[in-house]
C-alpha cells in the first residue's frame, strides 16, 4: 500500500466515526480522543461541534450539528448541510465504531510520526533526538487494540485453566521462589534491591541464563558493564570457572576445555545484550520492539542494570519525579509488550548499615515512593556473611531473597546459594541443583 492509499483509507476513517455519530449520538460518549486526532480542518469542526453538544447534555444529530456550526459561522467551511448529510449516509452500520476509531487513530500516529521526523530533519541536534524518541514512544502507546470483553477475560482464565501447567510465569532456575511467586509473571515491572556487592547483577544474570537455556529471548541492558564483562561472568557461570581469573588469564587447561564446551552451549542462546550507557526509556523501548519482531515466538524476558543510570528526557523540578516518569515508561514497556521487566537498583538508603538488622525494606529504596507504586514486585538480597563473617571469595554463601511486595501474590522469604566465584545462584542442597546445569 502507497502513501496516497494510505491517506485515502485514513480519510475514509475521520468520515466514518463522524457518520457514525451523527447516526447514533450516543457514541460521542466512547471518543475520549481530541479533534487533532482528524486530518481536516472540516472534521475537526464538526467532531468540535459535536463536543460542544455532549457538554450542553444535547442530542447529537444531523440538526443539532448543523444548528451548531451555523452558531459559529462554520456550516460553510466544513461543506454545508449536504456534506453532513453524506457522512451519515456512507456509513452502511455503527457496529464497526471501534474499527473506525483505530484507523483514525492509525492517521493521526501517521501524521504525527511524519511530522516528528521532518523536525528531526531540519534540526539534527542532541536535544531534538531526545525529543523525538520521547514523542515517539508516546506515539507507540497510542496504539489501541480491540476492546476486550468479559467474555473475552473468561475464556482466557478458563484456557488457562485447562493448562497442564496452570498459571506459570517466566521460571527463575531457583526452586523455592518459583513456588513462592510462581515465576516473574508476564507484564510485571519486578525490581530488584539490594546494597552494593550483594550479588544483584549476578542474580539477575542467573535468572537472564536460566531464561536462555529454556530457550527464551533475553534483552539485556547493561548501562554500567560492557559487552566482553557480561559474556564473560556468563561464561564464568556456565562453566564453573573462576570469574577472576579472566584477569590474569591464569587458566588451567581444564579451565580451557570448561570454557570452550560453555561457549559452544551459549551459542545456541538467543539474546540482545545492549551496552551503551545512560540510555532513555525510549532507545530501550525501540531495541525491545526490534527483538519482539525478529523473534515473535519465543518468551521475551528485560533485564535492565541499573535504574539510576536510565538517563531521563526532559525537565523534572525534582530527582524522584524524573525517577517515577521512568519506572512508569518500564511499566508501560511491560503491559504493552506482555514481558516481564527485571529492573536493578544500585541505591539503597544508607540507613540500612546504621540498623541492627541490616535487611533492607521498601523504606530503604531511593525515592521508594514512585519505585514502589509502580512496581508489581520487589525483591530484596541480603547475604549475612557480608556483614557478620570474614569474606571468602570462593566459599558459598546463603542469600536471602525477600519478596517485599507482589501485587498479585504472596510475599516471604526463601534461601539459595551463591558461589561467588563464579557468580552462580543455586538451589539448596535439599533440592536437586537445576540452576544453569548444563
């Protein structure tokens, strides 16, 4: 389809839902869209007349619109009482309302989107491309689908129902938190907390891997490591090799041979690994949207290290409101792509070293108000050897993960092991070790 078919269908559309009002008054009450949404000047007249109608409590027909624009000088300009007259007569029924309104809908993004990149065009500066991916990704959310019934809801739950393998999200490899939370489930924004060296990128690797051998697709986002340092403490993990030892390259010959049989089996992954600092929501949003398209059938897993390096577009008189403009964004990215998202905090109130009880709680999350309000999960790490034992780099420590919110489940505590060596999360010894065991 060519630009001019394109434009006719989309005119076509701006006609429709103008007919179909003037046939049935009524479905003003469902247009929550203003009259920039239409292309020409005479529908946004009319579709403006019919605002005013709804606001007076009015019946919206041929007769009160025409009485309406006469009011305003306008019957003239937007074709006379003839014109309106053929919009209601070249809409065959008003059961396809909604269909109108999408393709109306689809001709204002279009127009919008063509507009944007001619001002990118004319202005190619820094500031302007932050600009344009904003009013971009906004665009994006536009985008309306169908409207759901309950009908539509209970087939789905009764679907689901039938499923051998009931409501199972996104398996995380540790056995005890998949029963606590059920998996990260999909559409969720869950973050992940902790204070510094805990083990959260190291966690969220754990998880990211377990996705990938299960043979999901994982975006991974790293504002702080770069491409080499994220392969490298995957391959560490997979292997079993010491993560430190790609310092010196002080390797054993079994160590070679680990690493090798480790790379042939992460060549067979499918993931993104994005290593460009200080991004936006929006260049994140664009790189997630490109990997759902090159892989449309295979479960999609975010990853994102770390939430303070996000880089905010636009102007906030204060931190923790650019801070809630982005977890939102994340949250959107996760609804509207039904994927979770896994979000790293690298800040945590220093007040948690002051207590007796180090564990953190929501209280201790910067700018906790947004964070939490946003999230649909946060867990928490906390390692009691960090603070009360002498730290072994190769020994196994105990870390607890506390789920200290979960909007649709329950909240707890469960242990797991972690090598810090390698940088390997794994169940207890009182399960079977399934994490990364490949």
């Amino acid at each position: 389809m060519n630009q001019n078919d394109s434009n006719v269908i989309y005119a076509e559309a701006e006609q429709a839902v103008l007919g179909a009002i003037l046939k049935e008054g009524d479905l003003i009450q469902d247009c929550t869209f203003p009259a920039e949404y239409f292309g020409k000047r005479e529908h946004q007249l009319i579709y403006q007349a019919m605002q005013a109608l709804q606001k007076k409590n009015e019946n919206i027909d041929i007769m009160t619109v025409v009485i309406e624009l006469q009011e305003t000088n306008q019957i003239e300009e937007v074709g006379g009482v003839s014109y309106l007259h053929g919009l209601a007569d070249a809409v065959p029924t008003t059961a396809n309302f909604s269909f109108y309104v999408h393709a109306l809908t689809e001709g204002y993004r279009l127009r919008k989107a063509q507009a944007l990149a001619l001002s990118l065009a004319l202005s190619p500066t820094e500031e302007k491309i932050n600009e344009v991916y904003q009013k971009l990704g906004a665009l994006q959310e536009l985008s309306s689908s169908s409207i759901r019934t309950i009908q539509d809801g209970l087939f789905d739950i009764y679907e689901n129902l039938l499923s051998p393998q009931g409501d199972v999200g996104i398996d995380t490899g540790l056995i005890d938190l998949n029963r606590l939370i059920g998996g990260f489930q999909k559409g969720d924004l869950i973050i992940i907390a902790a204070r510094p060296s805990m083990g959260k990128t190291a966690f969220a690797l754990n998880i990211a891997m377990n996705h990938l051998k299960n043979g999901g697709v994982v975006d991974l986002f790293s504002l702080e490591m770069s491409e080499e340092q994220l392969l490298k403490r995957m391959l560490s993990a997979v292997a079993r090799v010491n993560s430190k030892r790609w310092i010196d390259k002080n390797f054993s010959k079994e160590d070679y041979e680990k690493i090798v049989q480790a790379v042939g089996i992460m060549g067979k992954w499918t993931g993104v690994l994005n290593d460009r600092p200080a991004q936006t929501v929006t260049e994140i949003r664009s790189t997630v949207r490109q990997s759902m398209k090159q892989y449309p059938n295979q479960p999609h897993l975010i990853v994102i290290d770390y939430l303070q390096l996000i880089q905010p577009v636009g102007y906030f008189e204060r931190h923790d409101l650019a801070i809630g403009e982005i977890t939102k964004q994340l949250k959107n990215i996760a609804k509207e792509y039904y994927v979770p998202v896994v979000l790293l905090l690298s800040q945590l109130n220093r007040g948690v070293e002051s207590r007796a009880d180090k564990r953190p709680m929501m209280s201790d999350i910067r700018d906790s108000g947004s964070v939490e309000q946003d999230a649909d999960m946060i867990i928490s790490l906390y390692r009691d050897d960090y603070y009360n034992q002498p730290s072994n780099p190769n020994s196994t420590s105990i870390v607890e993960l506390n789920v200290l919110k979960n909007r649709n489940g329950q909240t707890g505590k469960v242990e797991v092991a972690f090598q810090k060596e390698y940088g390997l999360f794994l169940n207890l010894m009182k399960h079977s070790d399934v994490q990364i065991r490949l």
